[in-house]
C-alpha cells in the first residue's frame, strides 16, 4: 500500500519550493553575469588585437604601439634577440618607434661575416640599448654614420660591428666580447658605458632580475659567473607565455610596470637609481661599483687576447646634459637634497680607475654639455625614455670620429 502523504509534510514541501527556486534564480543570474563578463573581454580582446595589427600595418594614420621583437632563453646571456626576424621597437613611453631588421647571428645590425679581410679594420662597439639605438632608423644609427666618417679618412676599409643588447649592463656585455666577439676578429674594442645603471645592472640585488647573469667575486678574490635562471624553467612557463600573447594581458602589465616604476624606490623615499649620483653609497652599490670595475678590467684583457686595442667610453646621461630634466626629478621627488648629489660622481670614479689601471678611457659628458651650452633650446635625448634623440645620436657619431681617428692615421 502507497505511504500516504500528511497535510503536515504537504505545506513543509510546499514551503521549501521558493527557497529552491530562488536559489537557482541566483545562480542563474551569477552565471549570466560571468558569461557577460567573458565575452565583453572576448569582444575587447578581439577589438584590440584589431586595431595594433592595423597599427602594426600602419592602416588608417596609426602608427605601431607595441615592440614585436621576439627573444628566445639564451643559456649564456639570460635572453637573446631570436635571428634573422623583422618587428617593431616602440619605447614603452610611446616617444618613439622604429622598424628594427636582426641579422643571422641575432644582432639588430647588418650582416657581417667571420672571416676578415686584410685591407679591412674591424671595430667591434659594446654595450646596452644606446649600442642597439633603436631610436633611429639603421642608417642613422651612431655606428652606422660613424662608420662612414671614419672610412672617409683611412687607408684601410673601416667596418663596425655593433653588439648591444637592450637592459644588460657590464656583466653581460663582458659575456657577450667573450663569447662573440673574437670571431669577427677585430682590431679595436670601443666599450660604452652607461653609468645611469650600468653599475646597477651588475648588482642582483639592485637590478632584482633573476633571468640575467651576474658576477661575485670568489675567496681569491676572481670574477665568478652566477648564471641567469630561466624563463621557460618557471612554475606554468607555457601558460603564463601564452596569457602574454593576450592583448589585455599586455595592457595590464604594462599598467603594472608603470605602477612599479612610480613606486620602486627606496627607503630614502626616490628611485634607488639615482642613488648612482649619492655623494655617500650604501653597500650595495660599493659592491656593485667594485664588481664592475673588475668587469671593466676583465674586458680590457679578453680584448687584448683578441689583439685587439680596447677603448671606455662613458655615455652623457640625460640628466647630467639637460638641466631641466634634474630638477623635474628633484622637484618629483623632494625627497632628494640637492647636497646630497653630484651628477659628475660616476664619471669621476670611471676616470680615477681608469688612470689606476692606465686604461684608455674617453667621456661624452663634456661634449654634450658644451653643445647643451651653444644650444640652450636643443635636446640630446628623449625627455621621458632618456635614450639619445636623433640630435644626441649624431653627437655621440661625431664624439666617437674624433676620439677614434687617431688609430686609424698613422
């Protein structure tokens, strides 16, 4: 016989309908929600993976609004520009942008064969992102224009190979005459040198970026490689990579460094960059300095290995040429005594050891600032991205014609 239902459990089951629908209700309008959330991102998504491919085209008077340079895990130097590839370098200030052509050998530069011809003078120029000078086309780039000149002058067929490498410092840089340069066989090593945070890239605790190689110093007191960590060897490496293609992941990220930069600094309450100018330094960058020095050292020799000449040269940093743009930065960060700082401390140390260490060593800064003075009204670098502009490219070519000239008249 069928159990019989009590008017009792009747209004109980009654009574709990409502509750059931209106919980499916909620669900219902949360799962509505996340689905309108995940396709108003698909249709943003799609919109601008749109419009920077009609940028990268150049369609409709856009201009490119992202690097699309591709670089590749490189056991020896951290990272690497992957050969023979073609894309745009735009400066993440959006001052600038440029079409940038990398050669077989993965050098944003022309090809250049191992083997060097008799008749022919190699210059081999080392250095960071002012050795790339992606701010101009190839053809006016420094060692291009340079190159030139000096062929104007000599017996002998004058060929630049330039190695640089963007966000690196003297670690890598010695890494990369090494280990790359010998085979061009070259006949002068001309190192420059950027002082802004060229010392700072040296130190892993100042630069905090594990995916770059760096140097210690041993018990006897010799240069020991501590090699970068890799990319492709993080936790979800592969999904990580692939969320980067993202346009909107590029967006945030951007957004994220920008909040970094205007946040990184120290506990003296200003970018920890600037502390390259401190009149007292804290202990990381005395080590850092005493490091680099031994870099600077080791170059020379590797150089010398090569019978090569080897040639310093310190880089004009845009604040130490332009005046306003130092005090923009002191007035930013108020922080910042004035007596506390002097924009010539790098060059000055640079100089002291390089007549320690007879080391030939050449400095832009005068050079820039004396053009700075005949033309109050010019600018030699970008205000924000603080690279050379095409007016402080072509001084740093006629800097390096003077200076270099006399190794090749004889």
């Amino acid at each position: 016989m069928a159990k019989k239902i009590s008017p009792k459990n009747k209004t109980l089951n009654h009574k709990s309908s409502p509750v059931v629908i209106k919980d499916t209700q909620i669900k219902t309008k949360i799962f509505l929600s996340i689905l309108s959330i995940i396709v108003s991102l698909v249709l943003v998504e799609i919109f601008l993976q749109l419009f920077y491919f009609s940028a990268q085209k150049k369609l409709f008077g856009l201009t490119p609004q992202e690097s699309t340079l591709n670089y590749y895990d490189n056991d020896l130097l951290g990272h690497a520009l992957i050969p023979n590839q073609q894309g745009w370098f735009v400066s993440p200030t959006k001052e600038y942008y440029s079409q940038v052509t990398v050669n077989s050998d993965g050098w944003p530069d022309d090809e250049h064969v191992p083997t060097k011809e008799d008749s022919t003078y190699r210059i081999i120029i080392l250095g960071d992102s002012f050795v790339e000078n992606f701010q101009v086309s190839l053809n006016q780039r420094f060692f291009k224009t340079l190159e030139k000149k000096l062929n104007t002058i000599s017996k002998q067929k004058v060929e630049i190979i330039a190695l640089g490498r963007g966000n690196i410092g003297t670690a890598v840089q010695y890494l990369i005459l090494q280990n790359y340069a010998a085979k061009y066989e070259p006949d002068l090593v001309v190192h420059l040198f950027f002082t802004a945070n060229d010392i700072k890239n040296n130190s892993p605790i100042l630069q905090n970026d594990p995916y770059l190689p760096y140097f210690t110093l041993d018990p006897q007191n010799n240069l020991k490689l501590l090699p970068a960590a890799k990319r492709s060897q993080r936790k979800l490496a592969p999904l990580k990579e692939n969320l980067k293609k993202l346009k909107l992941t590029k967006i945030f990220l951007s957004l994220r460094q920008v909040y970094l930069n205007n946040h990184l600094i120290n506990l003296n309450g200003y970018p920890q960059d600037y502390d390259i100018y401190q009149l007292d330094y804290n202990t990381q960058y005395q080590k850092a300095w005493e490091i680099t020095q031994r870099l600077i050292l080791a170059s020379q020799n590797e150089a010398q290995n090569m019978n090569a000449k080897y040639l310093l040269v310190a880089l004009a940093n845009n604040e130490q040429v332009n005046p306003e743009v130092w005090d923009s930065i002191l007035t930013l960060y108020p922080q910042m005594n004035p007596k506390d700082f002097d924009l010539e401390k790098p060059d000055q140390i640079l100089k002291d050891y390089c007549s320690q260490r007879d080391l030939t060593c050449f400095f832009m800064l005068p050079y820039f600032r004396e053009y700075i003075n005949n033309h109050p009204n010019s600018a030699t670098h970008f205000r924000i991205d603080g690279h050379f502009n095409q007016t402080g490219t072509n001084l740093a070519s006629d800097f390096l014609f003077y200076k270099l000239s006399p190794f090749l008249i004889k």
